[in-house]
C-alpha cells in the first residue's frame, strides 16, 4: 500500500494542477523544479510530496 496523501497535499496540487497543468509533465525532477518556482514551500519534504503526487496524476491521465 501506498503513503496516504493530506488535504494539504492534495488541495495544493489540486490548485497547481488547475492554474498550471501545461507546465507540468511525467517527470518527477523536472516536476520538482516547477513546484518551487510556483509556490512557496514550508520544507523540501513536502516540496517532494507535492511534486510526486503531481507526476503520479500526470502519468495516470498519459495513459
């Protein structure tokens, strides 16, 4: 089973997603980069949360 995702989490994405979707791709580096750009982030970690869930929303509409 996979990490469980927060609201904060998923709102956050949800809003880059819907602001930002053509910036953002399958990878999760690039996808990282992006995320800082755009937002101001408490912490790397949850940089890295956020940008992982957004690459695994874009991989999952790719298919």
């Amino acid at each position: 089973m996979g990490r469980i995702k927060t609201r904060l989490v998923k709102a956050v994405t949800q809003q880059l997603l819907e602001e930002h979707r053509d910036r953002f791709n399958t990878n999760y580096e690039d996808n990282k980069i992006k995320v800082s750009e755009l937002i101001e982030v408490q912490s790397k970690k949850l940089r890295n949360i956020i940008a992982g869930y957004v690459t695994r929303i874009m991989k999952s509409q790719a298919k």
